[in-house]
C-alpha cells in the first residue's frame, strides 16, 4: 500500500505533460491551411474545398486539445498555483508575438503611405482606390469593439467577486458583441470597392485587418468554450486561468484595432 500511494502521490507542484499527438497534427492542419490559402489566391481548382477542409481539421484539432486541457485542469488536479503562473507567462509570451506580427503589416502601411512610389502615381491612397469612410462601420466597430471590452472586464470582476449571474450575463453580451462585429466587418468587405489584389494599398488593408478579424474569430471561439465551462461550473473564482488568458487576449485584440481605426482607416485614407 506504501508502494502504490508513492507511486502516485506527486512530491512537486509543477505538471509533467504526457505525450500528445495534437502539436504534431496541428502543425500539419496549420501547414495544410497555409499551402490551399496559397492555392486559393491563385484560384486553382478544387482549393476552396481543400481550404476548407483543412480549417475543419483545425478546428478539431483545436477541439480535442483543449478538452485534454480542461480535463487536465479540472479532472486531474494538475493545474496547481505554480503551474498557473507558468501559463500565465505563456500566454503574456503569445500575446507579444503577436504584437510584432501585427507590427509587419504597420511598418508595410507606414512605409507605403509615407514614401509612395512613383508606380503607383506617388500619391496615397494610390489613385483609383475609392477608401472606406472611418466614420461609418469602422467607428461602429470600434465602438462594439470597446463596448465588448468593457463586458469582459465587467465579467472577470464579476467572476472574482463570485457573482455567478452577472458573470453568465456579462460574458455572453461579450460573445454577441463580437458576433456583430464580425458581421459587420464581411459587410464591410462586402461594400468595398477594392481588392486584395488591387496594389499595395489593398494587400496592406486586407491583411491587416483580416488577420484581425481572424483574431476576433478565434478569440470569439475561446469565449464561448469559457461560457460552455462557466455553465458547467468547471471555472470558480479561485481556479479560472482559461477565462484569464482570453480576457487577456481579447483586450489585446481590442488594442490592435484602435492602432488600425486610427492609422489605417483614418488617417490612411485621408
């Protein structure tokens, strides 16, 4: 008896991972996505299948790997207090990746619009490009977008002073809010009269803010999986990292769309 309660009996605080298949399948899906984007753009046949398939393969990905995740979390016990704060370093780490990701696509715009080339008639916006009024749907955004962040900070007080029902209410006025957003922003796509094969200006503006919107996608889903846990009581006000690192995300992604209202929509296009 000695023998088997020292087997399992855990003298470290920290979590030793058991191997995973899902890094190795990710990177494939993620690989797979990168290859049929390429294709598409290019408008080979039968890439908007395989495109399309292979997002699917990334979100189910995606799916199974954060269930084990969850499970290791609340099941398993393996997220101590030390564990957590690696995880926050993590995804403190993620976030300013992502910062100097989005700093490519500014230096591009900043270095293009500041000093036009003469082929495109030395001028920015580059002649023929018809921009997007600031003032409509991206201030309507960016008024959702921050209206949004102001519920998940609202959720996470809430949350911490155990306040299950505002938390529940709070969280999903969230989700909404950057369902509508992400609405509004294809509407906008929808209405332009440019391109993302129309120059610089619309490789610059397509990119920019479609990786955004990418962005919001993927921190729209993170948001919904915490409401899913907040309703099955697996996030408490002591032990809620997964709520945390998606708070931290979506303001991050609310930081990155003030940058792009305020050089790419306005002053880009005056």
């Amino acid at each position: 008896m000695t023998l088997l309660i020292k087997k399992f009996y855990q003298k470290h605080p920290f979590h030793l991972v058991d191997p995973s298949p899902w890094p190795f399948f990710a990177s494939i899906a993620a690989f797979s996505c990168a290859i049929n984007a390429t294709l598409f753009f290019h408008l080979f046949k039968f890439s908007s299948f395989f495109l399309l398939l292979s997002f699917s393969f990334l979100f189910l990905i995606m799916f199974v790997w954060w269930r084990d995740v969850s499970r290791e979390s609340n099941f398993e016990g393996h997220h101590t207090g030390l564990v957590q704060q690696g995880l926050r370093y993590g995804i403190l780490l993620f976030i300013v990746s992502e910062i100097f990701f989005f700093v490519a696509f500014f230096w591009a715009f900043f270095h293009n619009s500041i000093s036009p080339s003469i082929e495109i008639g030395s001028i920015w916006p580059p002649k023929g490009i018809y921009v997007l009024d600031p003032w409509q749907i991206p201030f309507l955004n960016t008024l959702i977008l921050l209206l949004s962040g102001c519920t998940i900070t609202w959720c996470h007080h809430a949350l911490i002073s155990n306040l299950r029902k505002q938390v529940i209410f709070s969280l999903f006025f969230t989700i909404v809010l950057a369902i509508i957003f992400t609405i509004l922003q294809a509407y906008e796509y929808k209405m332009a009269d440019f391109r993302l094969s129309d120059g610089i200006y619309g490789s610059t503006f397509y990119l920019a803010t479609g990786f955004h919107g990418f962005h919001v996608f993927v921190g729209t889903i993170s948001l919904i999986i915490c409401f899913l846990r907040f309703l099955n009581f697996q996030l408490t006000q002591q032990h809620h990292f997964g709520f945390e690192s998606s708070a931290w995300y979506w303001h991050f992604v609310d930081v990155v769309w003030l940058f792009l209202f305020v050089s790419i929509y306005w002053w880009g296009g005056i």
